[in-house]
C-alpha cells in the first residue's frame, strides 16, 4: 500500500546506535536527580486520566496559570505535531530558522503544510525582521527556539513581543525546552494569558533529567488548549509520567543545584575551547556549538566519547559532568596539540 505522497521523502527519525562510555551527542542528563519519588504499580490496570488534569493542576500553580491553559503530553514532540495538525491546513505556511530543532520542518511536511526556512546571522542570531518577507504567505505557525537547538542562542522577550503584536493571526511558538539552563524569569510562559496567538512549550527531558518518560507540556490561550483538546488522543499520557511530572515540580532545590552545576562546567568547557582557539559560541543551554578547522570525531571516538555532529565541521556537545567534562576538553587538547606537531 502507498502512504500519503506527503512523507514519501522522509526518513525514520534516527540517533546513533553506536555505545560509548561518554554519551555527550543528546543534550540529556547524566545522572539521576530525583531518587526519592513515590510511585505506585497499584493503578496501572486503569487507564490514566484523560487529559492529565491532576498534572496540569500542578503545572498551573507553579506558572500562576489556570488549568485550562496548559496541556500535556508525550514530550513536546507530540505537542509540538498536534498544533501544526490541528491548525494547519494543507499548502499553509510555516516558518522556522536554521539551523534549529529539525522536527519543526517534519512536522510541516507530515502535515502537508509549506515549509519556509530563514537562516541565521553568522553570528547564530535569529534575523526576525526577515519574517517581513513572507508576510503575504500569511503564515500560520512561526516557531522559535530560545534557547536554540544546536547553537544555543537566545531571541530577547521584547523582540518575541513585538512579534507577537505585528503577527497577531498567527500562532507564535516559543520552543522553551532549554530555558531553566538560561534563567526562569526569561520565560514568556506567563504571558500566554496576555497574548491569544503565543504558544510556550516546555519539557522535562533536559533540566529535569528525565528524557526517558517523555513527559512535555504546552501553554496557551484557553480556546488554543480547547481546540488541541478536540485532537488529541485519548489517555496520551501514561500515569506513572504524570506522577512524576507532579513530583518533581516541586523539588525546586534540586533542580536549581543541578542548574548551578551545569552553567559552572559549561564555563569551564567554553573557556578551554576559547583558549584553543576554537570559534564557540556562547550558549545559555546545557550543550555547547562549535567549529573545528578539521573533524574530531575519530579521535573522540578513540576515548570512548561521542558528541553531535553537523555540516562544515561543526559541532554540539552536551555539557556532562566534571569527569566527562575534563575527559573531553583534555581529547580536545591532545587532538590540537598532535595536528599541531604536524604542521
């Protein structure tokens, strides 16, 4: 049977399979954080509650937000389709930049939607004036990833604002999966209340450590909520991630101490990088984006590390622990100090 000519071209999503002992190449944790949680087996011969109201409840009272604006999900990615499913209709327009979180375009192809990609400035910063553009594409969705994925560049909140105001029929998406690694208060999820057409989403894979439940969440205006609602499908989130979710909100020490950390080593290995000469950019994210004048990957692979690889000689390390984090800056020194020998 023939699928729809829409995802003739695409590709199963795809990670390395290869095992390393220093898995630095997804942006994820490495390490548990919450080891105290209090689950139970007692009822999971139920289905979970249909739209996770009990989470939501949670995620309301830490934003000051009322349940009715959040909506949650196995990961943002589930989030992130059921928006562009159900307001895109066929040939509308999307927009996005690059290079940023790949899944966006997915998403629109999927969907049958146009996809229109804007580069970003040699210095990795979001040239928004260029939506201007493509204003009479009326475009949908625009998203924008702040903290990016893979450069780890922010968009400044005045300048998503005016956006907001200058595009009001369209769905503005603030992709804030990284965003307690740059700080709380910079986060536009308190302002959906304020703006009808601003979507924050938000997720517990990186900060929180726990990618493997694919847990994510999705703030908005009421009648946006509602309308995902209508598509979503039913009991999409299981009950032991939503019992966790719930629980870890709460452990504010523990995720401000890990945060403190990561921002500590992502210093240490930013400044290591400098010194060598490398061109890094700065990031307010766990990972770091770099170029290297030649490739690097054999020799990581050489100690057992690997980290996330793209075109030019580019590269996106996660920012590990200390251990990983010396490992890797010492390889780095050894891989400069060797080619340097050979000059």
């Amino acid at each position: 049977m023939k699928p729809k000519k829409s995802i003739k071209n695409l590709t199963p999503y795809q990670t390395s399979t290869k095992t390393y002992q220093y898995k630095l190449d997804a942006n994820e944790t490495n390490q548990l954080l919450f080891d105290d949680l209090e689950l139970s087996l007692e009822v999971i011969n139920r289905y979970p509650e249909v739209s996770s109201q009990s989470l939501r409840k949670t995620l309301a009272k830490t934003y000051a937000l009322d349940e009715t604006n959040l909506i949650v999900g196995n990961g943002t990615d589930e989030l992130l389709d059921l928006l562009v499913k159900t307001f895109t209709n066929p040939n509308e327009t999307l927009i996005a930049f690059k290079p940023s979180f790949s899944m966006y375009k997915v998403y629109a192809q999927i969907n049958n939607a146009n996809f229109i990609e804007i580069s970003l400035t040699k210095t990795f910063d979001f040239p928004l004036n260029e939506i201007d553009k493509y204003k009479n594409h009326n475009p949908k969705i625009i998203f924008l990833c702040s903290p990016n994925n893979p450069t780890g560049t922010t968009i400044k909140r005045d300048k998503i604002i005016d956006l907001l105001v200058r595009y009001p029929e369209t769905i503005i998406v603030v992709d804030e999966a990284y965003i307690e690694f740059y700080a709380e208060e910079k986060s536009l999820i308190k302002e959906v209340t304020n703006y009808s057409n601003l979507v924050v989403t938000r997720t517990f894979s990186k900060a929180y450590g726990l990618a493997g439940i694919r847990l994510g969440y999705l703030a908005a205006k009421k009648s946006i909520i509602m309308n995902l609602l209508k598509v979503k499908l039913p009991y999409n989130l299981n009950r032991l991630s939503a019992a966790i979710g719930s629980q870890v909100l709460v452990k504010k020490e523990t995720l401000k101490a890990h945060l403190e950390l990561i921002k500590k080593e992502r210093e240490k290995v930013f400044n290591v990088l400098h010194q060598l000469k490398i061109n890094v950019i700065p990031s307010k994210a766990n990972f770091l984006f770099f170029q290297t004048s030649y490739s690097i990957l054999k020799p990581l692979q050489k100690k057992g590390i690997i980290i996330r690889s793209f075109n030019n000689n580019y590269y996106r390390v996660t920012i590990g622990n200390s251990t990983e984090n010396t490992l890797f800056c010492d390889t780095l020194k050894e891989v400069y100090n060797e080619r340097s020998n050979l000059l």
